[in-house]
C-alpha cells in the first residue's frame, strides 16, 4: 500500500467508515473525550459494542453486531505493540484506521466480505487473523488507532448432523456422530469491565424488538442499562466512564472483587419462549424456587437433552459406533461392570461422561451432564436429588441473572460422607470436594416432584482432604565428583491429583508427546509401566524389533521431558532421570481415598558445590523443590481479597548424605515453625551419623482473607521460598 | 499386547514376506496399512543398528553427497537494467497516479484490488527471465546478473534409527529457482508430496525467501533416500557460498565446480582447519543436458569441462548455537570470488575488485529520488534551536533513533536499495538502509556533508580484500564535521552521537563520495567504554546485610540498560528495576531506588539503591559466616566439549566492583575467600577480598578484552567459570 493513495482519500475513508453507522455509533464517536490519565502506555479511549437484533423469521432472531475500540498510544512501548496489524478476515466488515492528533484520519486495514452470509448461525462465523501482516504507516506517540469489527448471526440453529468426538480414554480414534443438543439462544454477557489497559469510556448499546427484555446485574460497580421505547423498538443503553486497567493478582477471583456488568436478552414472548429460547430467567431477582423449576424442566424436557448416547464397549477394540437409546446405553453400561456396587458403577459412568468430549461440547453442558447423572441414578435405583450450586469464583445468588452461570449436580447421601457430585472435570470422581465451594448454599431438589427445594450447606474441605507426600532418599554414590542419586516417591490425594495433571500437562506439552492423549494417555494406559513394547517372541522378527524400538524412543522421549520437570523443580541443570513410573492411581484413581503414586530416580552433582577453602556448601533448601513465590515488590499492593479455593498439606521426608569428612555448620538456620493466618509452615532437621533427616510440612490453612491482610499470604508463602533458597555449609572434620 | 492385536492381525494377513509395511503415520502406531512398503531387509537394519551404535547422535547418515556447480553466460546482460527498472517504476507510479485521479468510485476499486493482492504495481518481467505464470515471490524483483549458475544436488543417506521424520528441505529466494526434484527410497521410485512452502519469517517483516518441503517419514532404519534437484541462480554473485558440513554426519561429499575460460574466479577455502579432504582439477565430458537434468534433451552436444573437484570425508554434522559468534568464523566453506567475465566480445568485471562493488551499490541506489521536500522544512524547524553544528545533528540523530521504527526488509531488489528518504519519512519506519538514507538525507538539507555507508557487522568475517555480497549487511550514515566522520546509525535506540554499538565498532566500511568511495574504519572502543561500575557499602544488621549502592553504566551496558528499560510498558518499569537489583531474589529487598534521566542517551545511566539482604549471613559458635556474593557473574558456564564454534558476548564487557564491609567492633577474621586472578588474551578476572582496618573490601574487575572467547578457549574458560563460582560459593569467616 502506497502513501500517495492514502494522502488521497480520506474523504473516503469517513464515507467507508460512516456508511452503516448508526446514529448512536455516530454521536459516541463524535462526542469529545477527555484522557486524563497519566503515566500509562495505551489507553483505550472509547470501547463501543452495538447489538441490533430484528425478527429474522417467526421464531428467530438476526443479531448485527457492531464492536468498535480505539487505542491511543502514548509511549515507545505503545508504537512497538501496535507496529504491525495482522490482516483479518471472515467478519462483514473490518476497517482499521489510525487518527493522527491533528484529526487526520488514515486507512490501515478495510476489508468488506460482499458475499457475507447474514442468515448464518453463530458457531459459522469464522473470524480468522491471516499470517499477512501490515506495517502501520507514520505511527506517532498520540496516534488512535481506530478497530471496527462487524459481523451477524441469526438464531436459527441449523440441524448439525455431526459432531466430532475423541473418547480419551475407551477411544483414541476420531470420530463424527450426530448432534442432537440443539437449542436457540439470545446473546449474554458477563462483562468484565477493566481490560489491559485503563478504559477512558464505554458504550453498550441493545437494540431490539419489543418482545426483547434485558436483564442486568452490576457488580462492585455502578453502571446500568437505561431503556428507551419507540416504533416497537426497546433500546438498552450503558455509558460507562474511567476504568482502571486489570492488574492480575495471584489468589484473586477478579469476577468477585473487580466490577463486572452481567446483562443478557430474553424472550418475553411466551408462545415460543417454552420450546425455543428455555434457559433463561424472566427476571433478575431469581429465588430457589425458580432454580429448581429449572432444574426440573431440564431434567423432565427431553427435548433439550441428548436422545442417544454412542457407546462402545471398553472391553474390546471395535471401531464401530452404534448409536442407542440412552435406556439402551445404560444397560449396556451396567452390563459391563457387572458386579461393582452403585456407587462404583456411578463412578465409572462419571467417569466416561467426564471423559467424553461430545458431551463437553454440548452447550449448557453442567446441566446435561447433571441430568444424564441422574437418569442413571433412576436406573440403577440409586437415591439421589440434584443440586444447583455457585463456586465462589462464579459470583453470588442474588447476581445470578442467566442459567448457563450456575453449576448443576446430584446429592447422595453416604453415610458419614455425602457425595456432591458436580464435577466434569476428566480427573474427578463422584467423591471429589472443591473448595471453591466450601460452606456455600447449595439449592437441593427433587427433580420428579414438585416438592419445595431445601438450601445446604456445602461441607467443609480441608487441608486434610487435598495433600502431597515427597519422599525423597538423596544418596551420594560418588565422593569424587559429589554425584547424588535421588529416589523420589509423590503421593497424590484429593484435588492435588488435579493439580498434578495440570501441572505436568502444562510443562509437558502433551501434544508433543507420542502418545495418543498426551501424558494423561501415557499414565491412563499405562503403556509406560506395561510390557506392550517388550519383546514377547509373539511377533516376526521385523515387528517386534520396531516395535521395540518405538517403545525405546518414547522411553527417551519420556525421560527428556521428566528431566525438564525436574529442573524446573530443583533448578539442578545436570540431572539425569534413570527411571520413572506410575504406581498407581494415576489420574483415574477411584473412590474416596483415591491416590495417585508415582517414582523418579535421577541423578545429580549439583546438590554439594565446592568452595576455594575448607567448606562445601550444600543446597540442602531446594530439596523440597521450587515454592511459589509472591515478588518482594508485589507485597504491599492488593487490589483483591485473597482467596485459595482449595487448601492442602504438603509433606516432604527427606533423607540426604553429608560428604564423608564434613560436618554442618548451620544446621539450626533450617529449623522453622511458621504459623499465621494463611498457612503453616514447619520443618526439622536432625543429623543421624553421617545422614540427615528432613521433615517439612508446608499447609494452607485458609480460604479467605480480605485484602490487608495479603502480608499473611505473602509472609507465610515467604517462609517456604526462604527455606528453598537457603545453603548449608559443611566445614571439614 | 490386547490392545494392537487386531493391528497385528491385520499386518499378519497382509504380509506373505518379511517386508515392512510403513505406517502412513507413525503416530497412529500399529495401524500398518499403508501402502507404501520399504524394502529393508535383516542385513539391512543389522547394518543400520551398527551404525546407530557408531553414531548415537545421529538418526540419518549421508552416505554420498554430491553437488556439481556450473556456470553460464547470460548474453542478454543489460548493463542499464537498474535505471530501466526505475523507469518502470516511474511509468507505474505515474499511470497509477492518473489511475487515482480519474475517480473516486475507480479508486476505491483499485483500493480493494491492491488489499486483495490483485493490483500489482511493478511489472518487471522485461528484466527478469522468471515466467510471469509462475508465483512471484517479490515485487521488487532484481535483474539479471552477468553469470548465472546451475548447480545439482545429489544426496544419498541412510536412517540409522527407527521412525525418522525428517522433512527434506531446501531454501530459494527470488533469485533462485529449485526443480526437477526425485526422490528414490530403497532404490524404489517414491512421488513425495510437496507439502508447502512458507516464508522463511525469522527477524524479517517481509522477505522472499521460502522453504520447499518434502515430508519424509521413514520408520524403519535402515531405509536408503536418493534425493537430487537442480537449482538455478540468476546471478552468480547470489551464490556464492557452499557450505561444507551438513545437518547430519557425512561419510563423503563432492563438490565439483566448473571452470569454464570465460569466467575469472577464485574459491577460497575458509576454516578448513582439520579437514579430510582433497581438492583436484579434472577434465570431462558433459553434455548440455547435465546442466539441467532434462532428459528430454539430446544427449548429442558432448564437450569437454574442466572441474575444480574437492572431496571431503567424514564430515561431523555442522554445528548450531544461539551464542555463537556467526556461521564465517567457523564453518568451513567454499567462498567464490566472482572477478571477471572475460570473452572475445565481452570484458567485464563482477567483483574484481572493491570498486566494482561500489559500482554495483551505485547501480541499486542509482534510481533513487530522494526528494527531501517533504521533511525539508521540518528538519529545518527541528534544528532551530540547536547552536552547534553537533547539537543540530544530534537533533536529527536521535529524532529518527526516536520515531523511524526499524523494520527489516530481505525482499528482492528492497534486500539492497533503500527505501526513498521521502517514504520513510512519511511512513515513520523504515530497514537500515532506509534509516540511514534519510539520515544522510535529512543532514543534507542542513547543509552538512554526509554519505551512505555500507559495512559489515562482527557477526561476518569477511573483508573487502575479496569483495562479494556477503562482506556487508547493514548501512548507516556518516557525516563530515571539520574533517572528521562522525556515523550514525540509527537503527540503534538510545545511542548516543558519537558512541557506536559493538557490532559495528572497529569495522571497515564502504563511504560513498559521488563516483568514487573511501574505505573507512569505524573507531572501536576498549572494554572499558562499556564499564560498569558498582559501589556497595555493607553494614551488618541484626543477622542480615544492609547495603547501600550505586551502579553506573556507560556504553553498550547503558545503551542496553535504557532500550530494556524504555521499551518496557510504563507501569512495568519500576518493578523491572527492582527485579534487576535484587536479581529476583526474595531473600533481597530493595528500597530508595533513583535514577538518572533514563531517556538521556547524553549522560551515564545512573541507580541507586538500599538493599538488605537476608540469607548471605549466619552465626554459629561464636563465628559468623558472610557472602558477598549476591551478583555471580560468568558463574556456572559449562560449555559442550564437542563444541566447535566461538562465544559471543555480544560486547566487550567491563565491571568494576567494589563493596565495602564494614566490620563490628571486635570482629576478626578467620578465613576469607583465596583471591582469583586470570588473565588472558581474551579476559581479566580479578576477584579478591582484603582487610583494610576495620573492614573487608571486595574487589571485583571482570574485563572481556574480546567480545567473545574463540573455540580454542572454551575449556578454559569452563575452568575459569568454575573457579569463579568457588569463589562466589565462599563464605568470609569472622569471629565475633
């Protein structure tokens, strides 16, 4: 693009940018807007979102959409961030421009799609960023740019004949079925009002027919819709003004503490409310009764829920999909663990529909999933009631506004533990207990009467219930080179089972793994641990050496990836992994006391470092590997009140070697006994000949603190960091 | 085994003998239905596996590599091909205009065409023997050259390992055309899918390089690749370079390169220290159709050639490092001096000397315009204030530096000629050459005297003594002032006028003066220039260490220092600060910070600081045990034994620091840390701590006489580091 074509056509551009606007759009963009805000990069000087939704056929919707922000840059780091724009496409209209201080205004980027197709339904808008990109012309400090996106959508669903599905744990192979779980839906928001960068206005505009209510929730915040009416129109206005930019707290639940605008359309119009927009409340102040009103029509309303399920028996290697009533699936899924008791049988349906991709896919999945539940609970006789609950991190009843919001579940009641199930999370069980819920009102309902529905408390969770054990036995096997071997056992309980996946999942790079389902494919199968890829003489000569020789390869693989988690835990850049193995559980360890085990041996010299005198110094603290850690400049500034969902206890036992010839000399710097509002952490050191024995237990204690007091947090978190970082003197005997 | 065995049913039904069947994709294992078979055999992979155990890092080794050089005359050189070239631009530009003018419903038509990619502006095929059906891979093609080259590249190798997925992969530009490519496996004819091509990317915002890539997915060792393509240049001087080693290690490799009469050129033979090879000049018969593999052709024209012939064995696969000092220091290759064409009808020199490389930058640069009217009088205006004549370059200096983003272009003929100083004016970024041509531009409306200049940075180890297009790959600008050059380059933010980053300190280069050029050096600096220098005073607190201190930094570590800093988001930029000082320790916690002006390039960049540091400091039986050493410099390095290529700092570096200890009344000390001194060609370390009165002065002097340690001197440098990290390991000993 040359500068001699732009320096032409402004006037062109204002009439590009200015055909199809409307008034409002107009007007907000003409009004002036003061930026009076100082010592910041980017400031986002006007936010616009206009949603302009007319009948499209009797029972559906066209919604155009307009999404306009301007970005004023104000600094180097601005002009590097917004140097090259990527050239995008798929949407009716994108126009980027740039406004230069003097009120000049140049063209970036337009792109109007001509055979953009409005009757299409939202999941076909395909907005799509190129890999071309575009150098931004003459880019000063003051300049705006200028993003206007447009696109539309309809109501109308479009009958999806199929849906592609990865089992990750029965089927490893890719397959389509048909979708049945369609539905209409009018657009919702939670709005999170502080982006990136500090926000100088906005402006959120509905426009629709009569029949078209708006229901609106403000959060820790005081902005509003304002409604107008005229020539059967209702349209919804929020002017909102500063917003400071989003800073990211570590243990924060930013929707709970941070202004949020919640708003969502619905049908007013009963005839086709019933069968064609369900999900929705009629009003913003919803009660338990309409909760579990709700919660009934799912679960009575087939209509809205899946009418088959696929099924393929686990016990053999069909690749065929048959689909069956889901009456039909549930006896052939009781058939198959035949024998296990209710609960068992419950765990393993939670267990497949946890792991079923089709089902996460579906939208309003957590009712689904929910009602599925419990129509298994129906057929194998099991009691039950379901249960509507908030996690902390979702809001507060009185916020709820949209059903899609809530959590949905069933209740059982067991003995001395009753069972919340409400998880879909692949490695929960129907015994998994979140904290994030932890003495929150759960709304608790028989789904086949009309019975009032009663309010719970969800049960405490505890430290007790999440916890890891390291036992790690650091031996030297070489005095000469000061090489150390380590045996290290972990011992997973509770939600620390999750974490773990996650955590070796997001150091892992699953993808990159040659297994079918990344680690977790790895440790589900156990094709680690087994005997698959040993030379069993059944083979030809040809197969089994390959075969062998995949098994070889993946081992190695498998080996550089431990060796990496191991140093981004020990921070010892030598390490060498002998052996690593599943022991049991992994992540589909069932029932209530369910552990995940697992053993790495290594080695390393980087434990002992010597000196030029008489000493050596031991990195005795990052024994108990890396600890997080919360910036010395980050301890006085909290925004957020200080929330930890899921409290745990760490264990460590550790025995390690001192060098033949050495004796400690600061041993006492690595006794500690830690205690405060946040967390405990204690550790003992004593010296048995030439070994020492280490205990360290590290707790979260706490569920919530207000924002003064984050030093707890901070001091508490400090204690751990300190003892990794600390350095053991050995001085010749 | 449940699981695989329908699988191996499957491959127990379709093999009636004891061939392989390979997987279409290995990591749908077992699944052994493909439709490709390999032909490895018992011997085979027993062959395979010997090899493996020979060469545990390899999974492919090349049995055979042969490439055959050859050159051609282009008789339909066109010496005025740069100046037609600029008039077609002009042409376009102009039809373009009136195109603008004629309406605005036909501009915004051709708006939309020129987004669609459908509107080209520069038709070049007049100058350019690409055909036009094909994918044009610039639009800013350059013309032919004098020579061109058709060079064939025969590979042979075998996978020594089981499931290799190796891609065969080759490079072209715009200036080179890959084709005719077969691939053999065991012998058998294999049709490879060319699966895509993709812009090379790297540090390039626009380039016309691409890659051409044939999967290769191999999962039995053993298996034997043929491989072979042609490749044409259309000129000679593009391709200039042949690189020795290859990916994987090479048990003999071929390099023939004609030598027709015609052509005046010398190879020079660069870091083949420890080579096994042997360099012979032989005569052959080839025919025309050797020259591009058509077998079509008539096999009929046979003709003697004379080759210069080079064999080399058992070449280690080359080597890559992130820190390496640049591919000249220390791969071995071939590098061809194009001198001269030299014909009974046509004398002509390529690169005979560095004159004619001047020439040829004069021939890119030729069409320029360079317009200054539309930044004349804002120059002007920038400088009004500015008494001096350094002050008013200074202005212009650090105006661009400030506001022309640097943006790099490898694209055709953009690759060398700048961009206009009028565009890079407006459009506020611009390549180095662009940057420097709109210094030089903007300087001379001032009035002052100043140039183009072409130079090489310390990443390439060529010189002019044998000039081609490798010895330069930047420009800048210099301007005259009482007889003296100053250069600027203005690619480099936050540097100071008169001050010069390290990769183009003490450099030759290329002035321009009209027809004629000077060859300057750039000045270079000692490590010195560059020194840090830090000043600690530390108290003893009630078990913990409080500090006050101060670090300066002058030269490439302040140039450093304000980019990282300035380019960071505003509210970022005291926590980076911190997170320096305090090297992103807990156990440390910084207080009173302040600064310098940290956007002034004109002054020494300047912290200060009150640290108290918790976990250096312990007492136990009546001693107290201290370490200074919260900064650990070059600590830790340990270099790979096998490797074989230079270090690079990336600056000569200077830190001189001194903390000061002081003592309680009554403490004595038992033991300190041995001093370490080295010294050597390449750097000065000097670590002590010394008692003076009642205190403990630690002195540390790191100088980096280079900026990098060569090959030779990496295991002693590995030594060196580790004595280093001993001595930060130390504790000092009092006794209270």
């Amino acid at each position: 693009m040359k500068k001699y074509i732009f320096s032409l056509l402004p006037a062109l551009i204002l009439s590009t940018l200015v055909v199809g606007q409307s008034a409002s759009e107009k007007k907000y963009f003409k009004d002036p807007v003061e930026d009076t805000v100082k010592n910041e990069s980017v400031v986002i000087v006007r936010d616009y979102d206009e949603y302009n939704i007319s009948k499209f056929s009797a029972f559906d919707y066209k919604v155009n959409i307009v999404s306009r922000t301007q970005y004023k840059l104000k600094d180097v780091y601005a002009i590097e961030a917004f140097n090259t724009i990527t050239k995008s496409s798929g949407l009716k209209k994108i126009i980027i421009t740039q406004l230069k201080p003097d009120g000049t205004l140049k063209e970036i980027y337009i792109k109007e799609d001509k055979n953009y197709k409005d009757d299409q339904s939202y999941d076909d808008v395909k907005f799509k960023e190129g890999e071309d990109k575009i150098a931004v012309e003459d880019l000063e400090i003051g300049d705006i740019i200028d993003y206007r996106y447009e696109w539309s959508y309809t109501t109308a669903v479009k009958p999806q004949n199929t849906v592609d599905v990865k089992h990750s744990k029965y089927m490893q192979i890719e397959a389509s079925v048909k979708n049945y779980n369609i539905f209409r839906k009018l657009p919702e928001f939670t709005k999170f009002l502080q982006e990136r960068y500090p926000s100088l206005s906005a402006c959120y505009i509905m426009d629709v027919p009569e029949e078209i209510n708006l229901l609106q929730k403000a959060v820790n915040c005081n902005y509003k819709f304002i409604e107008t009416t005229g020539g059967g129109r209702r349209v919804f206005r929020c002017d909102i003004g500063y917003v400071k930019a989003y800073k990211g707290e570590q243990f924060s639940y930013s929707y709970i503490d941070l202004p949020v605008l919640k708003y969502c359309l619905i049908q007013t119009k009963n005839e086709t409310m019933d069968n064609l927009y369900p999900f929705q409340f009629n009003d913003g102040s919803i009660t338990d009764d309409q909760v579990a009103e709700l919660g009934r029509n799912f679960y009575a309303n087939k209509k809205f829920m899946p009418k088959y399920l696929y099924y393929t028996d686990a016990k053999k290697y069909t690749l065929g999909y048959e689909e069956v009533s889901l009456n039909a699936f549930f006896t052939a899924f009781i058939k198959t663990f035949k024998g296990e008791n209710k609960l068992e049988v419950l765990n393993k349906f939670h267990e497949y529909l946890s792991n079923n991709d089709e089902i996460n896919q579906w939208q309003f999945s957590k009712m689904n999933f929910a009602v599925l539940m419990a129509r298994f609970c129906d057929k194998i006789k099991q009691p039950y009631q379901m249960i509507a609950c908030l996690h902390k991190y979702e809001g507060k009843w009185d916020e709820i506004i949209y059903p899609g919001d809530i959590s949905w579940g069933i209740f059982i009641e067991n003995g001395d533990k009753d069972l919340y199930i409400t998880s879909t999370s692949k490695t929960s069980n129907i015994y998994s207990m979140f904290g994030s819920l932890d003495g929150t009102d759960i709304v608790v309902f028989n789904p086949k009467d009309k019975m009032p529905p009663t309010v719970r408390k969800y049960p405490d969770v505890g430290y007790g219930d999440n916890t890891v054990n390291y036992v790690s036995e650091v031996e030297l096997t070489d005095e000469a080179t000061l090489e150390y071997h380590f045996i290290n056992n972990y011992t997973f309980k509770g939600l620390m089972i999750d974490n773990i996946n996650d955590n070796i999942a997001y150091r892992f790079y699953p993808e990159e793994l040659d297994t079918d389902a990344g680690f977790w494919g790895l440790v589900n199968y156990g094709l680690y641990n087994d005997e698959i890829y040993r030379d069993s003489g059944d083979y030809m000569p040809e197969f089994r050496r390959i075969n062998a020789s995949f098994g070889e390869r993946r081992e190695e693989s498998t080996k550089e990836s431990f060796e990496y988690f191991l140093y981004s835990e020990y921070h010892f850049d030598d390490i060498k992994v002998d052996s690593f193995r599943i022991i049991e559980g992994a992540g589909y360890a069932d029932g209530p006391e369910a552990e995940c085990k697992f053993k790495v041996e290594f080695n390393s010299e980087s434990v002992v470092e010597k000196t030029n005198n008489d000493y050596l110094v031991m990195n005795l603290g990052k024994l108990i590997t890396e600890q997080m850690e919360i910036s010395n400049f980050k301890r006085n500034e909290r925004m957020t009140n200080v929330y930890n969902s899921n409290l745990k206890e760490i264990t460590w036992d550790i025995t390690v070697d001192l060098p033949k010839g050495y004796k400690p000399v600061n041993l006492n710097d690595f006794i500690c006994d830690f205690k405060n509002e946040a967390g405990i952490f204690k550790a003992t050191i004593v010296q048995v000949g030439d070994q020492l024995q280490i205990k360290v237990t590290k707790i979260y204690t706490s569920h919530y603190l207000p924002k003064d007091k984050w030093s707890e947090m901070v001091t508490f978190l400090k204690q751990a960091v300190l003892f990794y970082e600390k350095k053991l003197l050995l001085e010749k005997k | 085994m449940k699981k695989i065995s329908p699988f191996l049913l499957l491959f127990v039904l379709s093999c009636s003998s004891p061939k392989i069947h390979i997987p279409g994709n290995y990591e749908n294992k077992f699944v052994y239905a493909g439709q490709d078979e390999a032909a490895a055999t018992e011997y085979s992979i027993k062959e395979a596996g010997k090899l493996a155990e020979l060469y545990p890092d390899e999974e492919i080794v090349n049995d055979e590599i042969k490439i055959t050089m050859r050159f051609e005359q282009n008789d339909r050189y066109d010496t005025l091909a740069f100046k037609k070239l600029g008039d077609q631009v002009k042409k376009k530009k102009k039809e373009t205009d009136k195109n603008l003018e004629s309406s605005k419903v036909n501009l915004a038509r051709d708006l939309e065409k020129l987004l669609n990619g459908e509107l080209k502006n520069l038709n070049l095929s007049a100058f350019s023997t690409t055909n036009s059906s094909e994918e044009e891979l610039t639009e800013n093609p350059l013309p032919d050259g004098e020579v061109f080259t058709n060079t064939k590249f025969e590979y042979e190798y075998t996978t020594i390992k089981d499931f290799v997925n190796e891609p065969f992969v080759v490079e072209y530009n715009s200036m080179t055309k890959p084709k005719n490519f077969s691939f053999k496996i065991d012998d058998k004819v294999a049709d490879l899918e060319k699966e895509k091509e993709k812009n090379e990317g790297g540090g390039y915002f626009k380039t016309d390089s691409r890659y051409l890539i044939y999967n290769l997915n191999l999962p039995i060792r053993g298996t034997r690749v043929n491989a072979r393509y042609f490749e044409s240049c259309r000129d000679a001087k593009f391709n200039n370079l042949i690189y020795i080693p290859e990916s994987h290690y090479t048990v003999k490799k071929v390099i023939k390169i004609s030598k027709p009469e015609w052509l005046d050129f010398e190879i020079i033979e660069k870091n083949f220290e420890g080579l096994e090879f042997k360099k012979e000049e032989v005569e052959e018969s080839t025919s025309s159709s050797d020259d591009d593999d058509d077998d079509s052709g008539s096999k009929s024209n046979k003709k003697k050639q004379k080759f210069i012939v080079y064999t080399f064995k058992n070449l280690p696969a080359y080597q890559r490092y992130r820190d390496g000092r640049g591919a000249s220091y220390n791969l071995p290759m071939l590098y061809i001096h194009y001198k001269s064409v030299n014909t009974p009808k046509v004398k002509k020199n390529i690169f005979n000397s560095t004159d004619d490389l001047y020439k040829w930058y004069r021939q890119v640069t030729g069409t320029l315009q360079n317009d200054t009217a539309k930044f004349a009088e804002f120059t002007r205006n920038l400088v009004k204030d500015a008494k001096t004549d350094e002050e008013k370059i200074k202005k212009v200096f650090y105006w661009i530096q400030d506001n022309v983003r640097y943006i790099a272009f490898e694209d055709g003929i953009a690759g060398f000629r700048p961009d206009e100083c009028s565009n890079v004016f407006s459009k506020k970024y611009g390549d180095c050459k662009g940057m420097a041509n709109l210094s030089r531009n903007m300087l001379k409306v001032l009035g002052y005297d100043a140039r183009m200049v072409w130079i090489g940075t310390r990443h390439l180890n060529f010189s002019y003594d044998i000039p081609g297009l490798n010895v330069d790959n930047h420009a800048i600008c210099a301007v005259k002032l009482n007889e003296k050059l100053i250069f600027l380059d203005a690619t480099e933010t936050y540097c100071a006028l008169g001050d010069y980053a390290n990769r183009i300190q003490g450099r030759r280069c290329i002035v321009e003066d009209g027809e004629k050029y000077t060859i300057e050096r750039i000045p270079e600096f000692g490590p010195e220039h560059n020194r840090t220098t830090v000043t600690e005073n530390v108290t003893l607190n009630n078990g913990q260490l409080d500090v006050k201190g101060k670090k300066i930094f002058l030269g490439e570590s302040k140039i450093d220092f304000l980019r990282d800093y300035n380019l960071l988001r505003i509210q970022n930029r005291d926590e980076a600060l911190y997170n320096y000082l305090t090297n992103e320790k807990i156990f440390i916690e910084a207080t009173n910070i302040s600064s310098s002006d940290l956007n002034n390039r004109d002054i020494d960049a300047e912290v200060k600081y009150d640290l108290n540091v918790s976990n250096h400091m312990f007492s136990n039986n009546g001693k107290t045990f201290i370490n200074l050493a919260w900064d650990r410099e070059l600590a830790g390095f340990d270099f790979d034994t096998i490797r074989k290529v230079d270090f690079d700092f990336g600056l000569k570096m200077d830190l001189q620091s001194n903390i000061v200890l002081t003592l309680n009344s009554g403490q004595k000390v038992v033991q300190l840390p041995k001093a370490v001194n080295i010294d050597n060609a390449y750097y000065a370390f000097n670590l002590e701590i010394v008692q003076q009165g009642n205190t403990l002065v630690y002195k540390k002097s790191m100088v980096t006489k280079q900026d990098y340690i060569p090959v030779n001197m990496l295991k002693q440098f590995t030594a060196d580091s580790k004595q280093l990290t001993n001595f930060y390991n130390t504790f000092i000993v009092l006794e209270n």
